[in-house]
C-alpha cells in the first residue's frame, strides 16, 4: 500500500498550467514588443506617416471593439470565480467571437483601400493586427475546447484549464490594447 | 499501513518504467532520456559543424586554394555558425545537461511538462532535418549565421537559401523556447522541500537565467525572420529602403537577440564550471550570492548593449558611446565569477583530474576571449577590426574556450552518473591537452592574422599578402582540436564498454544526483529528501519528508522557499509529442517552398493533433 507523509505548509495559488501559461506570456509579450519597437522604430525614420496614398486609420469603431474585447474579460474572470462557469464562458465567448467577426471585416476592408505591399507601412500594420487577430482567434479555439469538456463536468483538469485559458484572455487583451493603440497612433497625433 | 523500502522501489519501478525498445524512445516522455536524446542529436549536429569547419580551414590552409568554390564556402560558413550555436551549444546545454540534470540537482522526479519536454525535442530535431535537407539540395543559407539585409533579400538571394534559414531556426527557435520555459517553471515549481532559492545550486542558477534569457531573447529573432520570410515571399517592405523600410531594422532584431544569446550561450558553462569546483577542490564555492547574482545580471545586461555589433555601421556618436559604456558593464558580473572561480581553486584543495582541467583551460580562454572583448569597447579599434579574422579569434575563445569547454568538462564529470561507469583518467587528461593546444594553435593566430587586416568570410586569399603561414598554423591547430575530440570520445565509449562501475557518488560531489544511483532510476527519488543547504550531500543523510509511491506522482512546491504545495500526477508516455512535431516540420518544409495551401491544410493536422493530445486527461486522485 502507498503511504504519503506530505508536509504541506502552503496551499499552492496557482497551478502548473497557470505558469506553463505564464512562460507563453512572457515570450508573447516580447514578441509584440519586438514588432510594436520595429513599427516606433521605422515610424521615426519616415518624413510622413502613413505615407500619402494611404488614409489615416479610423477611430471609433477600433476603439469600440476594443472595449468588447476588455468588457470579454469580466465573464472569464467570473467563469473562475463560479461553480457553474459554462454560462459565464460562453457569454464571453459570444463577446469574443463578435469582437473576431468585426476585426476580420475591418481588416477585410482596410485591404480594399491598402495594401501590405504599398509600404512598410502597410507591412507593419498588417502584420501587427494580423498577429494580434491570430491570438484572438486562438483564444477562440481554446475556449470552444473549454465549454466542450465543461459540458460533460467539472474536473481538478478542467478547472486549472480555465484559469489557465482566462490568464491567457487577460494577456491578449492587454496585448490588443497595446497592438491597437500603436495602429490607431497616427489619427491620435493628427 | 507502511510499505519496507524494497516494496516501495518494487513498486516505483512498475509505475515507472518506460516502454522497452524504440517505440519507448520515441514516446518517452521521461527527462533523462529525452536529455541523451538531445546529446547524441547535438553530438550528430557538432559533427557536421566541425567537418565544415575543417573543410573551411583546409581550403584557408594555403592561399589560391579552390578545394571549395565561393557559393558553397558561403554555405559552409553560414551554415557552421548557425549549426554550433543553435543546434550544438544551446541544445547541448540546456537540451541535454539541463534536462537530464536540472530536475535531479532539484529533487523533482522529471521536468514541470514532460510532453512538451518531448515535443522541444522533436520539434529541434525537426529543425535540424530541415537544416541539412535544404544544404543536401544544396539551398543551404548562404548569407552569414546573422543574415545581413539586403544580402539576403530575394533581389541578391534568389534561391530557397534563406527560406531554409528563415524557417529552421524560426523552428529551432520554439524548441529553445518550449525547453527553456519548462526549465523556468521546473526550478520554479519542482523543488524539493527546503530548496529556497538560496539552497539552490548554482547549475540550477546559470540554467534559469540562460532560460529566461532564451524567453525573451529569441522573440526578437523570431519577428526578425517573420518579417524577411513576408518580405521575400509576399512582397512586404520591412527592410526594404526604397518603400519606407530599413535594413537597420534587421540588424537591431537581430542583435537584440543575438547578443544575449552570446551570454545564453557561456551561462550554462558557468553553471557546469560552478558544479565541478566545489567536487574536485573539496571545499564550497566563494562567493556563492554573488555568483548566483552575476549569472542572472550577465543575461540582463546582455539585452542593453546590442548595437556594439553595429559600431561600424554609421550609428551616430552619442549612440556609440552608449553602447560602448554599456557594454563595459559586463565586465563586473563577469570578473566577479572569474575570481569566484579561480580563488575557489586556490584556497581549495584541487584535484586536477579531466574536469577540472578542462574548467582551468575553460578560465584560462574566457579570460584572453574577455581581454579581447573588453578591447572593442574602443570604438575606433573595432572600427578598425570589424569584419576581420580578429573578431573570429574572440568570439571562438569566448563560444570554444568558454563555452564548449566546461561542456566537455561537464561529459566527463557527469560520465560515470548517466552511465554507471568511471572513465579511463589518463587518456582523459590527454584528450584535455590535445585539445587545449589544438584550439589555441587554431584560433590564437586569428588574431594576428585578422590585425594583419585578413577579412572574415572570404573564400581564398593571395599569397603575397603575408598571411599563409598564419593560416597554415590554424588549419593544423584545427585537425589537432578535431584529433582531440576524437580522443575524447573515443575513451568515453571505451570507458562506457570496460570503464569500472562507479557507484552512486564517485567524487563525493555535493549535489542531489550524487545521492541517488548511477544511472538513475526512472523515478530519480526513492523518498524526496528535504534540504537544508547548497550541497546537500555533504549534509548527511537528509530527512525524507515526502514518500510518493501512489502513482505516477510529483510534488509541487512554492516558490520562494521550496515547501511542498501539492501532489500533481505526471504524464506516462505519450506518441503525440512526435506526432505534433512531425506535422509541424513538414508544415514548414512546405512554406520553404511557398506551398502555401497545402501548408494551411498540414496546420488544421497540427491543430487535430493538438485536440488528440488534449482528449485524455489525468484521472481524479
């Protein structure tokens, strides 16, 4: 028979998952910071930004979204908290998946009006979004997988699974902020 | 009710034994052998980087030489560099040593994510078939490990050269990545009770910081190869001058990322120079905080000071002497290890056996490699010396002398743990001078030659400029250094075949896996002992706090002081890492070639396989 003498002096905040999640992070965020420092970067060493032909971005409806997207990370946050978080999960996946629907049009319709091919300027700003909309689409995935497994229970799995999933949101909201507030940089300075 | 310790260990051994045979290598999921997974690949990997190296110098070893023409010189020089680096050094280190030792020297029984321990390693090897697929069809890169901007622009680099590059290491890149923050959270999270951070060993110190080094290091080369790989195949403008880009954008990723992975890349030796000291000179390191202190700040530092690679670029003054004074910064962490290191020597009582000889000659070669380094802090000597043989003789004394070293130092010393056996010491006291000698004949006269204005990367020479003899010394110091890693090879297959059984703790050595036997059980740890300080095998026997035999279990502890938190149930061993990887690489095998459908199609695999991974799940204790 197993026997277990476990000296147990703190009960552990945050699972394995959690931080498995965390090192995705870290790297995530350099990897944003890397290509927000290249836009800065190419920004400074252009005389006018964006270049003439190419229309400043819009503000309202981006800004608009990326209050949907942070307003998604309440329900997430409450999924944690609950003891029935299926219905907190879907409500944000809703969020989510309308906040995805519209970014992709927006996208869809910036390139009818530019291109990545034009300029660098193009390149970065597709690119930035393009990144950004991957880890929401990603997020998606990841949730859809979630509220499945959710539907046949709640297990110890399951649960560091969610709040591993909900740290991840947390992440990519941020990241959005930082990737759309670069994008949408040049309306605000005009 | 109890269980005698021989029930116990019965017990151990059925919950954790590996599957028998090659299916069982390639579905383990168990630290130690993914670890000499990664050895003997890396090993496979540094043969084929040292056979360019000795093709480069035989065709350098007199002037007009034309064994090699100037496109596949290109090739072998590239393809040298990145191989060593990416596929050699950093593998090695934390791949192999981190891997089968960093969970040992913790007290944990296998890495925080043992699947994705599996899956880094497939996805490096992966990386490595996709490499050298591209250089046997002959597109292997061609434009420098570091891939100047225009030179590798489709305009000057038409072929799939630089696809190659882009996407092996882009490859290579999430392997490092998944290694090292499996690392972080293992020293984090897996250590044993008592472990604080402070109790825990310098090894496990140089491997975190390389780790966090890698995390937010290789970000920065990733973005780099994105935006050449869109560039080159979809027409965008990043480093394109003429639309608004800039080349210097490549360089300033590129050495955001490529300096600290000079320190990524010595760290680890460090940690294993930090292990041998204390075995061999019977007495515990000087200095310890500030060796724990210095091997994390040399990471940090090393991400300020990343345009000193560009002095020569035209950068402007104020910019230069930034750089410059930054980068003299690393010469305090760096001295402080140095004379930890070296008074830790001298007021010990040393045993000069093989790895201890290989940390001298490691100290001695860091130091004449430091001296150089410190000189390109003069902004007009590096001007001067910019792309010249002088900067290989530096950085080779540093990625050589400094860092592969300690690594042969670390085979020897750690040889009779993985294998059970001890190693023929005299003959490996011989490969040490052999190779001591050979690399000093090889890349101390690079020196000379490189201030005698010879550049780097060109394929032949003339005869009268003065330097033929110079090369000729360095092509003879190369097949010596290759003579004596032969050696040095050969005596540990001898050793591993009639070397005598070595016990659990040949070296009375004062880390946790000298506690445990030679080779180590599957489960490392009968009972997880508790902690009390740095070299716990020179305490005694230690309090057994934690028997774990229900199951195919690990503790998880807190993170500053190492108490047990929890019990969490480890993954057996799974297909899915393999499978993953396998996807993921012909995934990118089709990118190279712009196949860019039936790469999307390959991806939705790679996401199935992902959903496959995820459909079992642990049972409920």
């Amino acid at each position: 028979m197993s026997e277990y003498a476990v000296e147990s002096r703190a009960r552990e905040r945050f699972p394995l998952g959690w931080w498995g999640v965390a090192m995705l992070i870290a790297t995530e965020t350099a990897l944003f910071g890397m290509m927000v420092g290249s836009y800065i970067y190419l920004r400074l060493k252009a005389p006018v930004w964006p270049p003439r032909g190419i229309p400043e971005p819009k503000l309202v409806v981006p800004l608009i979204l990326l209050g949907v997207l942070l307003v998604s990370t309440l329900p997430m946050w409450r999924a944690t908290q609950s003891a029935t978080p299926k219905r907190w999960l879907l409500l944000a996946l809703v969020l989510q998946a309308g906040y995805f629907a519209m970014e992709v049009q927006l996208y869809h319709d910036d390139l009818q009006h530019f291109t990545p091919q034009q300029h660098a300027y193009g390149s970065l700003y597709y690119t930035l979004l393009g990144a950004d909309h991957g880890h929401v689409a990603v997020g998606l995935l990841l949730n859809l997988w979630l509220l499945w497994k959710l539907l046949h229970g709640m297990t110890r799995y399951r649960r560091n699974a969610l709040r591993a999933i909900a740290f991840y949101w947390y992440a990519v909201a941020v990241l959005t902020v930082i990737v759309t507030l670069t994008v949408l940089s040049p309306a605000f300075a005009r | 009710m109890t269980t005698t310790v021989t029930e116990r260990v019965d017990l151990l051994e059925r919950q954790w034994a590996e599957r028998p045979g090659v299916l069982g290598w390639l579905t383990t999921t168990d630290h130690k052998r993914i670890g000499l997974l990664y050895f003997w690949a890396t090993l496979v990997f540094f043969g084929a980087g040292g056979v360019e190296a000795l093709l480069m110098r035989t065709q350098l070893a007199q002037a007009n030489q034309h064994i090699v023409g100037p496109e596949t010189f290109d090739q072998l020089f590239t393809v040298h560099g990145m191989t060593m680096i990416f596929w050699f050094i950093i593998p090695m280190t934390t791949g192999a040593f981190g891997n089968y030792l960093v969970p040992i020297m913790v007290g944990a029984r296998d890495m925080a994510f043992p699947r994705m321990n599996a899956l880094s390693f497939w996805i490096f090897a992966g990386s490595g078939i996709l490499l050298y697929a591209g250089m046997a069809a002959g597109a292997g890169p061609d434009a420098g490990w570091f891939n100047y901007v225009p030179l590798s622009a489709r305009l000057f680099d038409p072929g799939r050269n630089i696809e190659i590059y882009t996407l092996s290491l882009a490859l290579n890149g999430m392997a490092s990545t998944l290694t090292s923050a499996n690392l972080i959270v293992t020293i984090f999270k897996l250590r044993a009770p008592g472990m604080s951070f402070n109790r825990m060993p310098l090894f496990c110190w140089a491997f975190l910081a390389a780790s966090l080094g890698l995390i937010f290091a290789l970000p920065s080369l990733t973005v780099d190869l994105l935006f050449l790989y869109l560039q080159r195949n979809l027409g965008f403008h990043f480093f394109d001058v003429a639309h608004g880009g800039s080349s210097f954008l490549w360089q300033h990723l590129f050495w955001f990322f490529g300096h600290p992975e000079v320190y990524i890349l010595i760290v680890p030796a460090f940690g294993i120079a930090t292990e041998i000291i204390p075995a061999f000179t019977r007495r515990k390191m000087l200095a310890f905080p500030l060796i724990a202190i210095a091997e994390i700040l040399v990471v940090f530092i090393g991400f300020g000071v990343w345009a000193h690679h560009m002095f020569a670029t035209g950068l402007p003054s104020t910019t230069l002497v930034f750089f410059a004074a930054a980068t003299s910064m690393v010469v305090i962490p760096s001295t402080i290890q140095v004379f930890a290191w070296s008074m830790s020597i001298l007021t010990g009582r040393p045993r000069f056996t093989t790895p201890l000889l290989f940390i001298v000659g490691f100290i001695v070669m860091f130091v004449v490699g430091g001296l150089t380094g410190v000189m390109f802090l003069a902004i007009p000597f590096d001007q001067q010396v910019t792309d010249t043989y002088f900067v290989i003789a530096h950085f080779h004394y540093i990625i050589f002398g400094a860092a592969v070293f300690p690594i042969f130092g670390g085979m020897y010393y750690w040889f009779p743990k993985v294998t059970g056996k001890l190693y023929f010491e005299r003959p490996g006291q011989i490969s040490f001078w052999i190779l001591f000698v050979g690399t000093n004949l090889l890349f101390f006269p690079m020196h000379i030659v490189g201030l005698l204005g010879m550049p780097r990367r060109v394929y032949t020479y003339p005869g009268n400029v003065g330097w033929t003899s110079y090369n000729l010394l360095e092509t003879v110091g190369g097949y010596i250094t290759a003579i004596g890693i032969l050696f040095l090879f050969a005596n540990l297959v001898v050793s591993y075949l009639r070397g005598a059984p070595a016990g659990p703790d040949p070296w009375h050595g004062p880390t946790l896996e000298w506690t445990i036997p030679s080779p180590p059980p599957e489960y490392n740890f009968a009972t997880i002992p508790t902690v009390t300080s740095a070299y716990p095998n020179w305490d005694g026997d230690a309090p057994v706090s934690i028997a774990l035999d229900a199951g195919h279990k690990q503790h998880v502890s807190t993170i500053s002081d190492g108490w047990t938190a929890e019990i969490v149930d480890m993954p057996h061993a799974s297909p899915w890492p393999i499978l993953l990887a396998a996807t993921l690489t012909i995934c990118f095998a089709l990118l190279v070639v712009a196949k860019f459908m039936v790469a999307a199609i390959v991806l939705v695999v790679v996401g199935l396989t992902l959903v496959g991974w995820h459909m079992k799940e642990p049972q409920e204790s």
